[in-house]
C-alpha cells in the first residue's frame, strides 16, 4: 500500500508500525452546526481510505475520530441558543451520527468527545509534561506554547521558522501572547464560560490540544501511524498538535500525515460554514437526490485534488450508479449455462486493477474505470448469450470486493429497502387521519391519504384498520 505523507511530500510505502493493525487518528467535526458536504467529502474519502486499509490491504484497524464539542464556536452558540454547552453539541454529534449511517460511513474503534472527563484530564497532564520541559508560559491565567523552544516547528506546513504563513484558521483568542507564533493550550476562562480545574489552572482547553491528547491517549502512541484531516488543517492545527505531542514527550507523533483537499462550490468558493454557503447532507437529500449518489460524488475525484460540486456532477454519480445496478441485476437474473474461460479471466484482472489502483495512494478514479470497463464486458457478454450462472457468481463475487471498498452498492440496496416515509411519521399520519375521520372531517382525512400517495405511501382501509404499502 502506497499513501502521500504530506510530512514528506511524497509518496511512500505503508505498513502499520506494530502488529497488523493500524493506528489512525482523524480530526472530527467542530459540533456547533450541522456537518455539511465539505465536511463529509473528508470523512468519506477517510473512510475509503480505512476501507481499503482494511479489505485492500488487510490490516485491522483502530480508527478514532473526534468530536470538538469546546471551542469558542461551541460556546458562543451554545450562549445564544440558551442552553447548557453539553446539550447544545450533542444535537449536532446526533446529527453527525445520522449523516454518517446515511453515507455508509463505517462505525470507528472511538468516537471521544474532548469534554469527557478522561480526555479533559490528558491533556491538563500533556500541559503538565509541556511545563516540566519548559514549553510553556502563563499569562492572564492562560497557558502558552512558546514555540521558539522546539526548532522543528514548521516542518509540517514548511515554515520556515521566523516567518509565519497567515494560516485557514489561526487562534481568534485575545488573549496575550509573547510571539504572534505562540498558541494557547489552556485558556482562561471568563465568567459563564464553562471551566474545568484539572491541575493546570482553571480554564479550558485550546483547540490543538484536543487533538494531541486525544490521539495519544486513545492509540498508545507515539508514534501513531497515521494522522489525517482536511487540508486547512495542515497549518496552524496539525503543525501544532506536532508541537504539543513532540514537546511532551521527546517522539515523533504521527509517521503518515494524510490530508483531503477541499470541496469547491461554483466559482471556487469553499464550503465552509463560516461563509455560511453550505449544503448539509438532508439538504441534497431534500432536494429528492439519493445519499448512495451523494457518496459516489464525494469519493470518485481523487481525495488530494479539489473537487467541484455541482448538481450536474451528482446527476453523472446518480447515472452511474444506476448502470451499475442494472447490471447487476442482469447478473443476478442468469441461471444457467456453461461456464466462459474468458469471463473468469476478466474478471480476475478487473479485480486485480482494481486492488492495485487502490493501493496506490487510493486511486479511486483509476479503480472506478476497472469497474466500469467490468460492466461493459459484463454487460456485452449477456448480450452474446456468453455468461454462464458459474460466471455470474464470479462477477457478483467481484462486485461485493469492489463494493467493500466503495460502500456504495450497499447503500443503495439499503435506500431501496426503506420505505421513502419514515414508518414513525407514517404512522403518526395515518393516527392523525383516523382522528379526522372520527371528527367527521373528510377533507383532512382525504389531504393526509392524498399527500402519502404523492410521497410514494398507499393507504387501504380495512375491516382491521388502515395498512400502508410502498407504491
Ligand atoms: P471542522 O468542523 O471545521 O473542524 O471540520 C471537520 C473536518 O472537515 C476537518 O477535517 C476539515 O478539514 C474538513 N473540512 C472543512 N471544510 C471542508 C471542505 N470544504 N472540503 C473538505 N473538507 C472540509
Ligand atoms: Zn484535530
């Protein structure tokens, strides 16, 4: 397996330090809003990459990503929603939970938020251990990072050392600070903030340390083997987390760094919900587009190039995948006839492209076209009457190899197994209907049937009540 290490930039040859299993770390969602697509073209393309790691490659995986649920985003929203900073991240952790079952996402080892205690704990000791090695200066009650004591700061992002690139997301803390390079670890707190006192000072965490402790404490680092995030994370949060990690414990942090290049809007603008032009997965949902197609989209550009949304290229991934799955089903409607030497040939060397595309630094555009040249074999051997039932096993067989991966023909079979309503709510219309009718209000009862009916619901009354089938 083959993955570019942005700590190199290059790529190099990849195998997991100890054991066969890998020990991935990956920065999660800030919790203050709903993820949106840019978001989830990260975690998608992450989560290819830890498919292939595991079904490619054959490793075991222990895989943590992280909630952010305390930063001043976190807590500025929570102040103006009025409620307690806990409940106000954990409707947006549900919500991330949600898009993510819904895009196939497969669950990881850990999911830790930094606020539980634990975590909270290891990084006030990672602040303690940065202290002892004289890392670090207080001011106004907050805890820096002097990062003029550690020379190699700056090899991730290619800092050279005095100058510092004006960064995606630079500290918005005004908080006092010896060097514009030095960043908070521990911030002090101002009244009605929530504030932790675990041996540092009462205050709570900076962003970056999140990260750090989280990391080591959960994968016995370090080093952990690979690190990975969005590309605005390089500089200053990732550059950072090396920092703190390296400053406190004398060893390298991570050995791969893996970073997704961003989603554009039109006209190149990035998604980000600070600009405020985002598109949530329910969004595109909504707009009546299926999350199978919505997946295929977010992963079929190669992950370190940008990608362009447009509803135009989700139509493409829709048309695609539709091809996919008509072939399928023809594959699956053969029954009989001899078995083709030709067709067990090619569909061997279509698995192995596929593999090997994969494992070079996951090149999902190159694996998607060894599918694709499959199907049209597949597809023009039907045609000859020269597939056997021995073949199609062979081809589904290949397909279920590819879809480990891609995680898409699942998710479709999935969509169009649930019924287009969500039962609970089409049982709370048909009550609702069963009201109307015993108020003797037919015009409602006959809205709520009728709106079902365009919904893809049939109702029928019965002598036992009222059933509901999918059109
Ligand atoms: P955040 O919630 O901002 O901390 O971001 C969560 C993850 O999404 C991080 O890995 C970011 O780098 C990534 N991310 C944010 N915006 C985009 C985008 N437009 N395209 C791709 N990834 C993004
Ligand atoms: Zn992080």
């Amino acid at each position: 397996m083959r993955l570019y290490n942005t700590l190199t930039r290059s790529v190099e040859e990849f195998a997991p330090s100890h054991g066969g299993t890998v020990r991935m770390y990956a920065c999660g969602l800030t919790v203050y809003a709903r993820g949106h697509i840019g978001n989830f073209r990260t975690f998608v393309c992450l989560d290819v990459l830890r498919r292939t790691l595991r079904h490619v490659a054959g490793h075991g995986m222990r895989q943590v990503v992280n909630f952010t649920d305390v930063d001043d985003k976190t807590i500025a929203g929570a102040r103006a929603a009025g409620v307690p900073l806990r409940e106000y991240t954990d409707r947006y952790i549900d919500a991330f939970r949600e898009d993510a079952v819904t895009l196939g996402l497969e669950a990881v080892e850990e999911s830790p938020r930094a606020t539980d205690g634990e975590n909270l704990q290891a990084m006030a000791d990672m602040i303690a251990a940065l202290e002892a090695r004289g890392h670090t200066y207080r001011s106004d009650g907050s805890v820096y990072f002097r990062i003029g004591t550690l020379p190699g700061y700056g090899k991730l992002a290619r800092l050279d050392h005095d100058g510092m690139r004006p960064g995606a997301r630079v500290d918005s803390d005004e908080y006092a600070k010896e060097d514009a390079r030095d960043f908070v670890l521990w911030k002090a707190t101002t009244p009605g903030e929530p504030s932790w006192d675990l041996g540092v000072g009462p205050g709570r965490p900076g962003w970056h340390i999140e990260c750090s402790a989280m990391a080591l404490r959960l994968l016995d680092g370090p080093p952990i083997d690979i690190h990975a995030g969005g590309v605005d994370l390089v500089f200053p949060h990732h550059e950072n987390e090396i920092a703190q990690a390296e400053g406190a414990t004398g060893q390298p942090f991570a050995r791969f760094w893996v970073h997704v290049e961003h989603l554009l809007l039109d006209r190149d603008v990035k998604m980000s919900k600070s600009l405020g032009n985002v598109f949530t997965v329910q969004d595109i949902l909504e707009r009546g587009h299926r999350a199978s197609a919505l997946r295929f989209v977010l992963l079929s550009t190669h992950y370190r190039k940008q990608l362009r949304f447009t509803w135009t290229s989700l139509a493409q991934a829709e048309e695609a995948l539709q091809r996919l799955m008509a072939c399928l089903a023809r594959v699956e409607s053969v029954s009989r006839g001899e078995p083709h030497d030709a067709i067990a040939e090619r569909v061997e060397s279509a698995r192995q492209a596929f593999a090997a595309r994969m494992a070079d630094d996951l090149n999902v555009p190159g694996a998607l076209g060894a599918v694709f040249e499959l199907v049209r074999d597949v597809n023009a051997a039907i045609d000859a009457g020269e597939l056997g039932a021995g073949d199609a096993a062979l081809v589904q067989d290949a397909f279920e190899a590819f879809d480990r991966v891609l995680g898409v023909i699942d998710l479709r079979r999935a969509e169009e197994a649930a019924p287009p309503v969500e039962v609970g709510e089409i049982d709370r219309l048909i009550a609702a209907r069963r009201e109307a009718r015993r108020r003797r209000d037919f015009a409602t009862a006959d809205r709520i049937r009728d709106e079902l009916d365009e919904r893809g619901i049939q109702l029928e009354d019965t002598s036992d009540g009222t059933r509901w089938r999918r059109k």
